[in-house]
C-alpha cells in the first residue's frame, strides 16, 4: 500500500507554489513565493501577475526604502482590493511579492534578511514600525508602545545580534509532523533535520 502524507485539513494535497522573481535592470532579483496545495495555484499566478504593475518599472531605491508604502500599494488597490486583500488569494500573491522586495534588499545589502532586522545600523526601531500595518493590531499594540518597545531594546541589541551569530536562531520543519506517520517515521525527519542544520552552520 502506498504511503500517503496528508495535511489535516488538506487530504490529498499537491504541493505546489507560485513563485515570483522580481528583477532590476541592473540584474539583481529577489525570490518569494506563495505556497498552494495545488488544484488553484494557476490562480495564485495570476494573481501574483495582477499586482505586477503596482511593482514593474518603480525607482529600486524608492520601493525597497518604503516596503510599509509598497506593502499598502499592494494591499489597497481600489479595484483588486474587491476580490479581498485582507484575505485569500490576493493576499497571499501580495504577500509573495513584499517577500521578493525584502529578499532583494536583503540581497543589494549582501546580508541575509535576518541581519538586516537585527543590525541596528541596518534597521531603526522607526523603520521597522514602518513597515508594519497597526490597523488590526492597535487594539493590542499601537504604533507608538510597539516603538518604545523597540527604542527600550536598543541598548541589548547588539548582544542579542552577537547571540544569534554563536548560536543561531530557533526554526522548525514541518517534514516530521505530517498525519499517517508513526512515531518511528516521526523520529527519523526529525533527526534529519536537525542534523541538516548542524550541518549549515559549520
């Protein structure tokens, strides 16, 4: 009997994703996708090509300085914003392109995105308020306490930098959890990844 992985709410998944490049004219590109289980994800695609004009032909500088503007670009569309940007599709085709941008700026700076967050010199407690959408949030946290909450962190950033360069940060796979496995099978991806990322940190 063939084995079968399956995804609690998606029995007979496809794995699939629509994946987008966005290039420079000066040939540097950055890399996201939006992840599908398969029958729809031609619509993802197009969606995805549906929000390539908001992107195609804008100053680099301009866009990759203000990804919070770009995201709201995205997101606001007077007509796409009718098929649900806070939800479905569109979103998750926009989210696929902000991913791109960020993977790019990440890329011109010669730095994996992680650093880019954590380096003070890279990313001010402004700058990373700006990139974030408050509207669903300020019931819990308004633009301006999550902004004393980063300046109250300045001081230790440094160190919590220099701790993720000695010990990495915290990951998970999701190869070990699948439903149908048994408790062996669980093991042995587990230990599979782990040792994988052993292995790239050497």
């Amino acid at each position: 009997m063939a084995e079968l992985i399956t995804a609690a709410m998606n029995p007979e998944p496809d794995y699939s994703a629509a994946y987008v490049v966005v290039r420079t004219d000066g040939g540097q590109e950055g890399h996201g996708l939006a992840f599908t289980v398969g029958r729809g994800n031609e619509i993802a695609v197009a969606a995805v090509e549906s929000l390539a004009p908001l992107v195609a032909g804008r100053p680099v500088a301009e866009v990759l300085g203000d990804l919070g503007g770009m995201s709201r670009r995205l997101t606001g569309d007077s007509q796409l914003r009718w098929l649900g940007p806070e939800k479905g599709v569109i979103r998750m085709a926009a989210g696929a392109v902000l991913n791109a941008l960020w993977d790019l700026r990440a890329r011109r700076a010669g730095k994996p995105l992680w650093r880019q967050l954590s380096e003070l010199s890279e990313l001010s407690p402004e700058e990373i308020v700006g990139v974030v959408d408050f509207r669903y949030l300020e019931d819990a946290l308004t633009r301006e306490e999550a902004l004393a909450i980063l300046r109250a962190a300045e001081p230790g950033r440094a160190e919590r930098h220099a701790r993720l360069l000695a010990e990495g940060y915290p990951a998970y796979t999701t190869t070990p959890g699948w439903l149908g496995y048994t408790d062996d099978k669980l093991v042995r991806p587990a230990a599979e990844a782990v040792a994988d990322v052993s292995a790239r940190s050497c």
